[in-house]
C-alpha cells in the first residue's frame, strides 16, 4: 500500500505530506474497528520482542523518534501501526513557529532528510494536556524529548528544561534532554561538561514525586569526538542518568553521494548517510563503558538489518524517523520479525 501512494506523497512538499498523512491517519482512527484493523496487519508481537529497559517494559524495541509527533497529536495513531515505545517532542516551555520555511528537504538519492526546523511546537503544556487525556494510556511507553526556547541565553537554559521536565512529569514514561540539535543556535554549546553536567543534576534533584521517579536519558550529537564520547560516558555515570539516545542529525554532510537539488542546504541530515556513523558512536559507547548504561540506537534505519546492527553494536532499544518517511509503516512489522528469527 505504501508504495502505491508514496510516489504522490514524496510530490508534496514534506511538510505537506506529513501533515497530510498525519491528519488522514487520525481521521481513519477514528473509524469504528480501524485501530484493530491497523494492529493486525502492523501490530506484530511475539514473547521473544519484550524488553526491560531503565525499569520499563516494551512490547517490542523498535519505537518512533521525536519529531514525527512533536505535540502529541498522534501518539495513539502511532501506536497502532506496531512502535513499542512513542517519543513526542521536542516541546519547549512556550510555543515557537521554528525556522523560516522552507526547512525540510528530501533527498531522494541519498534516502536523506535535511531539517532545519527549530523547535517548532505548540508549547509543552498543550502536549502534557493531550497526553493527560489520552486514552487507553497505559498500554503505551511515551517518552517526553524535552528542549528550550530559542529566545532563552544559554546561561538560563536549565530553567526552560525544569519548565517541561515538571509539566510532562506525570504523563510520560521518560523523558529525554535534547541538546544536540543543530538548528537552535548555540544550543549544542550545551552538551559541553559543565553546562550539562549542571542541566542534568538539577533535573536529577527534582526527578521524584512520592514514590515515582522517571528515567532521564541524553541525546548527543553524532558529531562528537572521541574525547567528548569518554565526557558524555563520564557524565552519564556521575549524574546517575539513564542512559542515552545516540544520535541526533548531523553537520556533517559528506555522507551525501549524489547531486541534488537540496544538497548545500544547512541544517541537520538523517537518514541513510548517518547509518554508519550514528552505528559507530553506539559500539563506542557500549564498549568503551563497559555497557554500564542503556543506549536508544536512532539514525540510518532503513532496514532490518540496519536495526539489527545497532542492536548488536550495544543498543538496548532502537527508533525511526527518517527510515519510516522512506519504507512505510512496514518496516516496523519487518524489524520485529527480523528479531524474534533471531
């Protein structure tokens, strides 16, 4: 079906077509029978895809990256078509419109996205007002990417990451302290030691409500040195944080083989051209600590054997993005199956 109705969609501009395919999907939902309509052609589930990972349990490790639902339109919608785990985001404090337009580019040859978005999203109170209201909530892991305004300096960031930290606290699962997209100027400043140190142990002070406390992950940037890698485990072990997400798009665009019309474009790329690199800084990572935390494989997946790699290379759990606009909601069903062959 997929490849029927892509031709048309890839048409559009993208953020056409996602609002496009988005809106249609929620219209569908709410046909009478439609989700378990979509959970039996999507929704594969065996024993052997169940996974306990920084104290949760996921039907399966294959889960939807930020981005693709940034204010919690359609985390129920997502769910159905067979993710284990739906990561809404990035929100910020308040509302932004993100970048000047246009800011997402496809690069067909290269199965390449470039974006330069910016944090665009309603605000973090309407996704924690969605997600309070959510039905059948408790048979989805949400995670909350959290990130800050554009107009808030550095030097008050941390205040801007406690304002969503506090408003998703008691409707999400997780939560995952975004400072390594390129497309907020000087917010990767803030994946530097003190900076993120400070950021992640004010958080950590404030992680308990009762008895609830929430799993605090990191996304870094695949840009990062070895040397910056050895900081991040170091900071991961001395905050007491979760784990970490790697990666986030990248600067870099040399991975791009083919000429194209959006080629010199700025802003982050993902896709196919970060499969290797973003594979690379999870077996560094994992080798390198000694496996001492958990790490969400995100980048490159186009297949499952990308899923496959990132899994063997240390990856306790993986996400898509870039690869699900290119293959279609098929390429879940056939990353789970791929896992439970073993």
């Amino acid at each position: 079906m997929y490849k029927l109705v892509k031709p048309l969609l890839f048409s559009l501009d993208p953020e056409q077509a996602h609002r496009l395919v988005s809106g249609g999907l929620r219209s569908f939902s709410k046909l009478w029978g439609s989700k378990r309509l979509l959970k039996s052609i999507y929704g594969y589930e065996h024993p052997s895809l169940e996974r306990e990972v920084f104290g949760l349990k996921f039907k399966n490790p294959v889960g939807l990256a930020a981005g693709f639902d940034k204010n919690a339109e359609y985390v129920a919608e997502m769910s159905a078509l067979g993710f284990g785990f739906i990561e809404i985001g990035t929100v910020t404090p308040l509302p932004q419109p993100g970048n000047d337009k246009p800011r997402l580019f496809r690069l067909v040859e290269d199965q390449a996205l470039i974006n330069r978005m910016g944090f665009n999203n309603q605000g973090v109170d309407v996704a924690a007002t969605r997600l309070k209201h959510l039905k059948d909530r408790k048979h989805i892991v949400i995670g909350g990417n959290i990130g800050k305004n554009k107009a808030t300096p550095n030097e008050d960031a941390v205040s801007d990451y406690i304002k969503c930290f506090d408003a998703l606290f008691d409707v999400v699962d997780y939560f995952v302290v975004n400072v390594s997209s390129p497309n907020t100027p000087g917010l990767r400043a803030l994946q530097d030691k003190e900076p993120l140190t400070h950021i992640l142990n004010t958080l950590q002070q404030r992680n308990r409500k009762g008895d609830v406390s929430r799993p605090l992950l990191l996304k870094i940037a695949p840009d990062l040195t070895d040397s910056q890698l050895d900081d991040i485990i170091t900071i991961v072990q001395d905050t007491g944080i979760a784990g970490v997400l790697a990666t986030n798009t990248t600067i870099d665009h040399q991975g791009l083989e083919h000429e194209g019309r959006w080629k010199n474009e700025s802003g982050g790329l993902s896709g196919r051209p970060l499969t290797k690199r973003a594979t690379d800084v999870i077996r560094y990572l994992a080798t390198k600590s000694n496996h001492a935390f958990p790490i969400i494989g995100v980048g490159g997946i186009h297949s499952p054997a990308d899923a496959q790699e990132k899994l063997e290379a240390g990856a306790a759990l993986v996400q898509l993005y870039t690869g699900f606009i290119y293959e279609g909601p098929g390429l879940v069903t056939r990353i789970c199956k791929k896992i439970a062959r073993g």
